[in-house]
C-alpha cells in the first residue's frame, strides 16, 4: 500500500525551554496540505505521549507520538523519542526508533534530521532549532544546509537557553536567526 508522502518537511529540535516554544508553533498552525511536521523535543520517554496529547487538544492537525515501522504520512505533525530516523521503501518513508544510546539524548535530534540528508531532493525541508543547552542538532543541520534545506535557529533574546541556538549562529553558514514569533510565521509561510 503507498502511502500519502508530504511534499515539505518542518524538522524542529529544542530542549530545555521547548515544550512552551513548540506550543507556540504548533497552536498558531492552520491546517496543513502538502506539510509533515517532526519535532525532536528533549524529554523523559514518559512525558512524550502526555506531550503529543497536551499539543492535540483543540488543534486540527493530527499529532502524534512516531512509533517504530509507521510510515511517514502527509499533513501531520510526529513527536520523536528514542534514536528515530526516517528511511525510504516501495510504499514510502518510514520510522525506525531505537532506544537513545546511554548518555545521549531522548530523542537524538542529530539523528532525525541526518536521516532526511538523503532525502533532501525529495522534500522540500525547512530545519529548525529551538532552546536549549548545549548543541544537539548543529551538526545535522549544518549538513541539512549544505544538502538545499532551509535552516532557522532562535535568536539570543528570544531562546529560554541560547546554548543549541548559539551554537547554530555560529556554525551553521547562512542560517536565519529568528525570533520565536518571526520562527512562528516562516514556518506558517513555509507550509502554504
């Protein structure tokens, strides 16, 4: 069975400080078309259902936990946990999850977003990173942007935590830095 495969892919990594950045994004959302959303937030394993249900409520896009060998589809929004990433078969893409290596993050974002580097010529990807400590995620979107994708990272005023953002500024040539409001209406822009 094929499934329906987005056209854009929104790729957003945050942590400390991300949960309230993410609720901002997603409630501003109108429904999507031609869009997937995969959002790789810092959090205890235990915490991500309640997560995927707590930005559901009242929303009209579908939001849901990623879960091991479920395919990609369009118009709706995956919370990540684990190590997931993403690869192509016959009947489209699809999540592969392990258990995040000890001492490293839930979820790795420099996982998920590598995994779309080999797709970049299928989507249109547009890369984000949030709030937060340290630099999850620079890596991957640094080669995410040398691959055609779009990258955004959060300014210094507006990141709870400018670890992971400041460290994007630095690294990552060309990268928009935003605030969250102006990071809201680029990715309402991009999903038109």
């Amino acid at each position: 069975m094929k499934h329906s495969i987005p056209r854009k892919i929104v790729l957003i990594g945050a942590s400390t400080g991300g949960p309230g950045q993410i609720e901002k994004i997603v409630n501003a959302l109108p429904a999507l078309h031609s869009t997937s959303i995969v959002i790789a937030q810092h959090m205890a394993v235990g915490f991500m259902q309640s997560f995927a249900k707590r930005l559901q409520e009242n929303h009209v896009n579908n939001i849901s936990v990623a879960r091991d060998k479920e395919y990609l589809e369009n118009a709706k929004i995956y919370v990540c946990c684990g190590a997931t990433a993403i690869s192509k078969d016959s009947s489209g893409y699809i999540f592969s999850q392990k258990e995040s290596p000890v001492n490293a993050f839930n979820p790795d974002i420099n996982t998920l977003f590598n995994s779309f580097i080999p797709y970049s010529e299928d989507f249109d990807i547009l890369s984000v990173i949030l709030t937060g400590i340290g630099n999850d995620g620079v890596e991957a979107c640094k080669a995410l942007g040398q691959n055609g994708s779009s990258c955004i990272t959060e300014s210094e005023s507006s990141a709870i935590v400018d670890g992971m953002p400041s460290r994007a500024r630095k690294e990552v040539k060309d990268i928009k830095v935003l605030d969250i409001a102006q990071i809201v209406d680029s990715i309402k822009e991009f999903c038109n």
